[in-house]
C-alpha cells in the first residue's frame, strides 16, 4: 500500500529485495551445493539472483554483496559447530558461553538456548528467524505511520540485517573460520590479556601499565584467625593474575562523564588484509581502521560495558549521537509483555548528552584521532597482523606518562553500533571468504580431521 507513493527507482529496488528473498529461498540446490564448490564473487555468484550486474544501482550491488556474505555466513556455523575454536573447547562452547545474555528484543530467551544443538539452530534459521524478520518489518511500518516499506524490511532484515549483533556473529563467524582453517596463526594469542600485555611492552605498544611484583596478600581489616586473607600471584611470575594500578579517565574525558563513571573507552575496529594470505609479507596498508565509538559509562557502574556508545566519525573525530544495545540484554519471559522492552535501538533515546546529569557530548571532538587511529593500526601490524579484524579498547588516561594506551584487544569483536565504510568491509570479508573456502575444499579433499581440546 505505502510503495504507491514511492518513485520509480525506489520500487524497482524493493521488487529486486523481493526477488533475491524467493530466489534464495527456493534455491536448496544452490545452498547445498555450496558445501563443495567456491565462493564466488560479484556477478559469478552461486544463487543467481545474487550475481551483481552492470545495471545494478550502487544500493542494490551493496545489498546483494550483504546477503552473500550473510548467507554463507549462516551455513558455515553448522560447518564450525562441532570443530575447534581458538578460545574455546569448540565454536559450540563459544556461542554458548557468548550468548547466554543475549535475546532477541521483547523474547527474553538467551539466545545460548538455540546454540546448543544443531537441530534446534537449524529450526530457528527456518522458521524463526523469518518469521522474527517478518514481525520487525510490520513493527516498523507501524511506528512509521505507514511510512516505511515492509517488503524492503522483511528482505533487509532476513537477508542483509544491519542490526549490531548480526555484524558481531559475521565478525565472530569470520575469526572463527580463519582461525580453523589456517591452523591458529601466532596472533590469535593477544586474545589472552597477559600474553597482550606481555607482547605489547615487548614490540613497544602503549599497553595499560602492569605492576611486576611476583604477587599480593589482601587482607580484611577486621577478621581474624586466617580468615579475610587471600593471595594472588602475579601472570609475571607465572601466575593467573595480572595486578596493575586503578586507571584513571583524562580531564578531557570526566568532561563528558557524570561523577563516579568507570573507566571510559573508545573501541576501534581495524580488519588486516595480510590475514587473507598468509604467505605475503604484511604491509602497513595492509591494515585499516574501520570504527571508533565513545563508551561513556554509566554513574556507579563498575566498567563501560554499562554505558551509553557515542559513535565517532573516523575522518573527522567528530563524536555524534549515542545509543544503547542494552535491550538485546534483557533476560526473562517478563521482557515479552507488551511495552517492556524496546525492539529495536531506534525505539530507545537517541542522546546527544550523557543521560546520567544531561553532559554535553555529541558535538565535542576526540583530540588527534589520525593519532589515535595510526596507533591501533600500527598496534595491529606489529601484534597480529595474521588476524582478520581486532577490537581495541583505547583509554586516555590522566597519567601523563601514558596519556592513551590500549587496555586490551578483542578479535571476535563488536562494532557496538559504529558507523564504517560498509563498502570497504564488505571487500574485506568477501575476500577472506574467498579465500577461507579454498582452504575448506583443500581441507575437504585431504580428509583433514580436527580435534577438539577438552
């Protein structure tokens, strides 16, 4: 009924969505067919609907170029599900251990629920999932008065979803992929924070300071008889604890903080091309920073994992508008009923100031952000250039010895709802996928076995 009102242009694009969803839909040929053959690019895609033409708008191309990459995504997880993952027993443990607080909006239900069988994945993925995408898209058209096209948000939303935690499984499902099948490349140990640290003060990173003192002895002050008294050896003696010094925010960043606030960071999500092939001598430019979001935690909270994220413009350092993803976290069958929690970000505040104390936020800049994103780069090339995509933590600090370091890196990484370049990381990932299902079939042909550690 709302396409009436639409210009031609625009019909034909939703028409085009349309037609990719019953293609893809149809064609289980296709889909099964891509266990043993390549992946293939632009205009040589397996599901024919999907091959990119000449005539194609450049909103069109990006689209089908999404769902290839999301589709290929989603077969592979029954691929993974059972094989060995570089932090975890296996890519199942993994999504168990990741997703136990995480729902769909407005369902309540973990969604580690689903990641615990194979069959129950595979029901979700066909019925489930497209009647949730169905269900977002009549949501929207609905608080849009009408306004938004159904058909074009059923097909974004089943096909090419750009929510946060669909681009956090494709990056997971990336990593997860690349790691299996090139045999763990050295890089994926800066996932262990004392191997981090340990590594970056060797290569000279700015890593966050780290006391050396082979342990500690906490006491209580008031309890007796070898009560109240614990011991912690430190991770540079060999222990499992690394003891460091509270850090502290910059002046400039309290500016934007309500009194109490945690440490505050910025996340900034690099991709490596030197991941692709390994056989190459990694480059500089190999290595690109895709995103930054301000974590600007909330009053009381004990770190910014409970904050409000502030995207920043990467070119500029621009800091604009904040949002949440804190009602993807909202757990029990009570965040089902009607208007208990939001279904999407864009019901939620959109805040230009922090919400605890109205703080000015949106408008200011982040100082030298060519710096600060050279730095991640650069950290990047040095630590693990054999990764596809690293999210670093970045603080400012008060202490002026190290006004920023990086406090940590994550390699199954979130963009926490940044903006970037879909283009370029598109590019990205449809080379690694390229290349990763080479691999596969090579794997494939040689009966290659892999074995999960317990």
């Amino acid at each position: 009924m709302n396409t009436v009102c639409m210009n031609q242009h625009y019909h034909k694009l939703i028409n085009e969505n349309l037609a990719v969803a019953i293609d893809v839909i149809g064609s289980t040929k296709h889909i099964a067919s891509g266990r043993t053959s390549p992946y293939l690019l632009n205009n040589e895609s397996t599901i024919s609907s999907l091959k990119i033409k000449s005539t194609d708008s450049e909103k069109t191309s990006l689209f089908k170029q999404h769902a290839r990459i999301h589709l290929f995504s989603l077969s592979s997880v029954f691929y993974l599900y059972n094989k060995p993952h570089y932090r975890k027993g296996s890519y199942r443990d993994d999504m168990i251990d990741n997703l136990r607080n995480v729902a769909i909006p407005g369902t309540g239900i973990p969604l580690s629920i689903v990641a615990r069988s194979r069959i129950l994945g595979l029901l979700f993925l066909l019925t489930t999932y497209p009647a949730a995408s169905y269900a977002a898209a009549i949501h929207k058209w609905i608080i849009s008065r009408c306004k938004s096209s159904i058909s074009e948000e059923y097909a974004t939303r089943l096909l090419a979803p750009d929510d946060w935690f669909q681009y956090w499984r494709l990056n997971c499902n990336v990593v997860g992929l690349h790691a299996l099948l090139n045999d763990t490349p050295k890089g994926y140990e800066m996932e262990n924070k004392w191997t981090f640290l340990d590594g970056g003060s060797k290569l000279g990173v700015p890593v966050s300071p780290y006391l050396e003192t082979p342990g500690l002895v906490i006491k209580h002050r008031n309890e007796e008889g070898g009560m109240g008294i614990y011991f912690y050896k430190n991770a540079t003696a060999g222990g499992d604890w690394i003891i460091q010094e509270t850090i502290s925010n910059s002046d400039w960043v309290n500016t934007m903080l309500p009194k109490n606030a945690p440490l505050s960071t910025f996340r900034v999500i690099t991709q490596s091309k030197a991941s692709i092939n390994l056989d190459k001598t990694p480059k500089d430019e190999d290595v690109t920073a895709l995103s930054c979001v301000f974590r600007a935690g909330r009053e009381g909270a004990a770190t910014d994992h409970d904050s409000i994220l502030f995207d920043v413009d990467v070119k500029t350092g621009l800091i604009k508008g904040g949002t949440t993803n804190a009602h993807w976290y909202r757990l029990g069958l009570h965040e089902a009923l009607p208007g208990r929690c939001p279904w999407r970000s864009s019901d939620t505040e959109r805040h230009t100031t922090h919400p605890d104390g109205d703080i000015p936020v949106s408008g200011n800049s982040v100082p030298d952000i060519k710096g600060v994103l050279a730095l991640v780069e650069h950290s990047h090339m040095k630590m693990c250039p054999d990764v596809p995509l690293a999210g670093w933590d970045v603080v400012f600090s008060a202490d002026p010895k190290v006004p920023i370091c990086l406090l940590e890196v994550n390699l199954s990484c979130n963009f926490f709802r940044g903006s970037f370049d879909k283009k370029v990381y598109f590019d990205f990932v449809d080379e690694s996928f390229a290349k990763i299902q080479a691999l596969r079939l090579t794997a494939d042909a040689e009966k290659k076995k892999f074995t999960v550690k317990k």
